[in-house]
C-alpha cells in the first residue's frame, strides 16, 4: 500500500477500539544496572529524575528507577539477587524493552476481552493502593516475551505507582532535550510470523492495519523485510510489526533477532516539536545516530518539495525527510543503545504526515547495512 493513497480516517474507523486504550503510560525495561541506565538516560536524553522503587521501599528483589520527559515515562529494572525472572530476561535478551503499558479506563474488563479474545495470560487484574488511591493492573503477552499492561488509574492521585517514593537529585537534573511523547513502536518477529501479529491485534486488541510494506518497499541490493502498521482507534496507539524477507545476506531483522534471542521491540519513536534542536543537543551529549550519505541531501528538495525547515541546516545532523498527502515529517535513527546490536530510538517531527517515511527507507538501511558490515553480521 503506497503512503499516497490511504485514507487514515477510513482506516481507523475500522479499528474495534472497543477497550479503548487512552495512550501509552509506561514503558519498562529490563536493564542491568538500572542505575547506571537512568544516569544515562537523563545524561544522554534528557530525562528527569521522578520515582523509585527498591530496598528503601521494601522491594527485595528488585529495583526500579523512573524517568520522565513530557509524556514519556520510563521504567529501569535491575534485580538485586540471582535467580529471578527479570534476571533471566536480561540473560538471555540483553537489556530491552519488557512491558509496554496501555492506559485504560478498566483494566479488569480490558484483560477480560483480551483473554475472551484470545490472549495470553500475564497478570491478572490486581488492585495496588497507597495514600495516592488505588491503581488496578492487568496484562497479557504479545510477541516474544514482551507484554502489555494494562493500567487503570482513575481512581489514584498519587506520584506513579504504588510502592514507589519520590526520587530526587536535586544536585544533577540535566535539561530535557524535547522529546514529547512515544509516537510508535516497532516489534520484530520471526519469518513468518506477521501476518499472526497483525491478526492478534486485529482481533485481540481492536486495532486496525493502516498501512503495509514488502520486500518491493522495503529492500536494498543485499537485505529487504516486510512491515505493516497496527493502530488503536484514535490513532495513539500505533505498532509497525516487522518480518524478514528473503535477501542476498542477513537483514537488520534477522540480526536482531540473532542477537536478542527472540522476537521484541526493535524501537521506540519518540516525537519532538524541533527536531534540529533536539538532535544538536542530542549530539553534544553523544548520542550516536545512523547517517547517510551527503548525496542524499542533493536531491531532497526535488523529492519533497517546500518545506519549512533549511536542507543545509538538516545535512550535517542526518535528518532524512519525507512526505506523503498530509504533510511531511522528519526523521533520524540512533545507533543501538544497549551492548547488543538490538534496540534504538527514532527522532521524529511530524508535519502533518500521518506516514513513517517510505521514501527513505532504501538510504536509512543502506546505512544499518555499512553498521552491520562493521559488526560483521551482515
């Protein structure tokens, strides 16, 4: 399906939407030293200190840091004795994404439809209260090992989640960078496996496809993969899930999932209002980001027509462009963020585009393909 010709509001209307999910309220990751990773993540990113969960609060197993930045809360587990399941995640994973929290208005009747539905069980609906209210979580599994919770909050005016205190270090909060809110996630899945995902959505979820990619889309002269884009209802909601396609050599795909042991998030895109602000800053603290090559940049005003921003000032950072009937958007890719070549983050300023950048495809994974010849796992 071309980015030119869909109707996105068709499209959504035949999203069920029938939970319906308001947004994303948390993301979790399980990560090593969770520590050390929200140091980076408010050194690198931008992101502030806000809650904690540990010793301190009576948490013998593990311990939880959260970082906020506008919109987009994180939340950093590491355990604190072997032997426990976030242990083993990480084991065989590596760090990476865990859980990908929905917000909803009831989470007892949103794990009841999706176990109706079909789903597999996480956690039940389970009631968690402190001097802020009452919180009511729920979950189920989705690709891999990677779960969604669902979280009920309407009766809870406390800081994040019971069991967590305020986290303060008043002496380092660097500044936020201008990351606003999560606008997608990617999940990549074994060869032959899409189509399952996208009917689990569908059918589980209430979400609808709104757009599709092939190997005719999506492909260079070595790698290629296949995509398609699963949105809730009002459009907040939106998972772009990935399969290998056959290619001359290994895809990014199949690298990550060589790496990751399994099927999981690749990325998370993350939105911003001023995207050449935000990746100077981003830069000069060292995030390092894919780029490609200077020629891109000779032809992109005749691919893309007027657009606000100057191409030269958007050359020597690697922000790519691209546009599609509802406007424009613009986009840069991080290299991996953990020690494995499996997750990172995508910077994206959208401009009316309701698309994810078709046109640049071939550049950005010509660029992932010179990474992975480094790596020497193309």
């Amino acid at each position: 399906m071309s980015n030119a010709t869909i109707d996105l509001p068709k499209l959504y209307d035949a999203a069920a939407d029938f939970m319906p999910l308001l947004g994303t309220d948390y993301l979790e990751l399980y990560v090593s030293n969770a520590k050390q990773a929200a140091h980076f993540y408010k050194a690198a990113f931008g992101f502030q200190s806000y809650a904690y969960k540990g010793l301190e609060t009576g948490s013998r197993e593990l311990e939880s840091y959260v970082v906020i930045q506008d919109k987009i809360r994180l939340i950093l587990t590491s355990p604190l004795k072997s032997g426990t399941d976030v242990g083993k995640h990480i084991d065989k994973h590596g760090d990476g994404v865990k859980v990908i929290a929905l917000w909803v208005d009831d989470a007892t009747y949103a794990y009841e439809e999706a176990m109706k539905r079909g789903a597999t069980h996480y956690m039940k609906p389970t009631v968690e209260e402190d001097e802020g209210g009452r919180v009511v979580r729920s979950g189920i599994y989705t690709y891999g090992e990677t779960v969604h919770v669902f979280v009920e909050r309407k009766d809870y005016n406390g800081l994040f989640l019971p069991g967590y205190r305020k986290w303060e270090t008043p002496s380092y909060n660097p500044e936020p960078t201008g990351l606003k809110y999560v606008d997608h996630m990617v999940g990549n899945v074994e060869l032959g496996r899409m189509n399952h995902w996208v009917k689990f959505y569908q059918e589980v979820l209430g979400f609808a496809q709104i757009l599709s990619f092939d190997d005719k889309d999506i492909s260079t002269e070595y790698t290629a993969l296949m995509s398609k884009v699963m949105s809730n209802g009002n459009g907040r909601i939106k998972f772009p899930i990935n399969e290998p396609a056959e290619g001359k050599k290994k895809s990014q795909i199949d690298e990550y999932l060589d790496f990751y042991e399994g099927e999981g998030v690749q990325h998370i895109a993350v939105a911003t209002d001023d995207i050449i602000g935000t990746i100077k800053e981003l830069t000069s603290r060292g995030i390092e980001f894919l780029r490609v090559p200077d020629s891109y940049y000779d032809m992109l005003a005749e691919r893309v027509g007027n657009i606000d921003e100057d191409i030269e000032a958007l050359r020597p950072l690697g922000i790519l462009v691209d546009r599609d009937d509802e406007g424009y958007l613009l986009q840069i890719f991080t290299k991996p963020v953990e020690p494995r070549p499996t997750m990172f983050f995508e910077i994206i300023q959208r401009k009316g585009a309701t698309s994810f950048g078709k046109g640049n495809f071939k550049a950005l994974f010509e660029a992932i393909e010179r990474e992975q010849e480094l790596r020497g796992t193309l």
